[in-house]
C-alpha cells in the first residue's frame, strides 16, 4: 500500500541494519553444546535445542529475524498484506526467500502444517487468549514460543502490556534472539548502531520547553487508539524530540478518550499508516472532526505519517527516529 518514494529514504531504511552500501555478514550456524536459558516477559526460559523452522507473526518480528540475517531458520510468517511495500526495504531477501503462510493472524494449524518448532510472535501481535493461541497451548504440543517484549503483559489490568522503554526491549530482544540462535556478534553489532544513530539525533532534538507535544493516531473515530509509554512510539518521539501527550498512560497501544486529545493539545500529531483507511483518509477526518478543530496540530496542519512498522518495535526504530527527528525540528518554538 505504501512505498519509500525516495532513494534517500530507502538509504535511510537500509542503514538501520548496515548502513548504505555495506555488505550483510551472513549468520553463522549456531551449535551450542547445552541448551540456553533466557529471561523473556520476566520468566526464565529454557529452549533445549536451536530452532531450525521459526514460525513469526506480523511485520516488525519478521523483521527483526531478517536483520539478525536468520532467513535460514524461518519456516514462514504471517502478516496481513497492509503493511506497506515489502519490496522497498533492506529485507526484501528475507521476504522473497521465507513463505508467507497466512494474511491473517497465526493458528495452531498453519503452525502445525509448517512444522515450526518456535512460534516468534507478541500478546495481540499472534498470541491470544481468544482462541487459545498461547505459548501454554503451543507447548503443549511441543512447540517453543518467544514473546515479543514490547507486548509482555505487565498486571496492571488484565490486557495492559509492556515492562519496559520501548527501546530498551527492542534491545533486550535483539540481545535474546542473537544468543538463542548464536548470532550474538551481529545482535550487539545491531544493537550498538541503532544506538549510535538514535544518539545523533538526540543530540539535534529541541530541548526544555521548546520540545513539540505529540499525539499518536493509529486508528478509530468514535474513540482514538493510540500508545501510551510503553508502545515503541513513546520513544521514537521522545528520542526525535518531541513528548508523547499519552506518556502516563501505562500500556502500550491502547484506547482512550478524544476529550484527553483535546485537553493535552498536541502540537503535531503522527499517524500509523497502514489498514484498509489510508494516512490521507486518516489526515482528512482528524482535519475535519469538530473536537479537535482547536488543537494546535489540527490549526496548524502539523501531522506527518509513518508506516506501521516504524511504529511498533522493529528494527525500523531507529529510521522512524531520524525521519520523525527532522519534522519535529521544523516546528517553531512556542509553536
């Protein structure tokens, strides 16, 4: 549905893994001679083997096994096919070589046809009460799960997720994956330049009060969903520069009110560009809807989109950073 239209962005995208240019070392085979135990979603894990046929849901989790260069120990994904041009970025060989099992969410028969041994997939990113798709349920037809952190439910109601900076667990699972799969050097090869580049554009960002407010809009008209400070837009707009107008709100994406839209007045307001409603439709009805004709993003026609997999922890974090970084300098202090 979207494409990078321009070649300094598709520079941009690339560089989040290797920079313009370089050459993608390829994964070594990983041969561990004792099984690995990891912390994942707070609990001690214990997978006895390397998973050779690795089942993903959803675009950034697909991605970030492309960039850790593991294609090889992919059985397939699943994704719906709105997530934009998927011939555009820096892992097209990852999609063109993994098998695309499903436009829909995962299932234990898509799993169990594709003869996974660890399903790579999130709380509402995969993995679903509704249904019993769980990692208790997939283990108890021998089959391992991980789960992405960034959706680690964290207690304070029965839904709420992350227990983390949103960046802190893109880290944290690049550093998980890279000693599961013996890709260790690559995981901090990754993790040390996404945080060299995130670093740069800090260093630019607007300071004090002359940061921008900003509200995530992802979809809905009669109630807004958005992220609150432990989805990966908290710090893709922090680290750009600006503040998250939802930071006290403890979940990751999540739904609230239009009146708390209105009463936190962002100065620019970013939408997740992906679904059957375009960013254009989106801009269009958040320029047109009478409770925010008084927010200052709206007055002001300050609203910039990004793809949906800028927006949830991917290993196109750091880009989203850097693109949303130059926007938010353009707004004028005191707005």
């Amino acid at each position: 549905m979207r494409t990078q239209l321009l070649a300094t962005a598709l520079c941009l995208a690339a560089t989040a893994v290797t920079g313009c240019g370089a050459t993608v070392e390829p994964a070594r085979d990983a041969k561990p001679s004792s099984s690995v135990t990891l912390t994942n979603c707070g609990r001690q894990v214990t997978y006895d083997k390397v998973p050779e046929r690795v089942v993903t849901n959803d675009v950034g989790i697909t991605e970030l096994m492309f960039a850790l260069g593991l294609e090889d120990r992919m059985a397939g994904f699943a994704m719906p096919d709105d997530k934009g041009d998927l011939r555009a970025v820096p892992w097209k060989d990852g999609y063109d070589k993994v098998k695309w099992l499903s436009k829909d969410q995962l299932t234990k028969e898509n799993v169990l046809n594709a003869r996974a041994d660890l399903v790579f997939a999130g709380w509402n990113y995969g993995f679903r009460e509704d249904g019993g798709f769980t990692p208790d349920a997939l283990k108890k037809l021998g089959i391992a799960s991980y789960i992405l952190t960034e959706s680690c439910h964290n207690g304070r109601t029965k839904s709420s997720r992350g227990i983390m900076p949103p960046l802190d667990a893109l880290y944290a699972d690049l550093a998980n994956l890279g000693e599961l799969f013996g890709v260790e050097k690559r995981a901090a090869t990754l993790i040390a330049d996404f945080k060299r580049r995130i670093a740069h554009v800090r260093a630019k960002a607007p300071k004090g009060s002359d940061r921008p407010s900003v509200f995530l809009y992802d979809s809905g008209q009669d109630t807004p969903f958005t992220s609150g400070r432990y989805g990966a837009p908290e710090q893709i707009i922090t680290e750009a520069g600006g503040v998250n107008v939802m930071h006290d709100v403890a979940d990751s994406w999540t739904t609230v009110g239009w009146e708390s839209v209105v009463r936190r007045n962002p100065d620019v307001i970013v939408i997740c560009d992906y679904g059957d409603v375009s960013a254009q439709q989106k801009k269009k009805f958040l320029l047109s809807h009478p409770p925010l004709r008084n927010v200052s993003a709206v007055r002001h026609r300050r609203i910039i989109s990004l793809d949906y997999a800028d927006l949830v922890e991917s290993p196109r974090n750091p880009s989203a950073i850097a693109r949303l970084g130059a926007y938010l300098r353009t707004v004028p202090a005191g707005r």
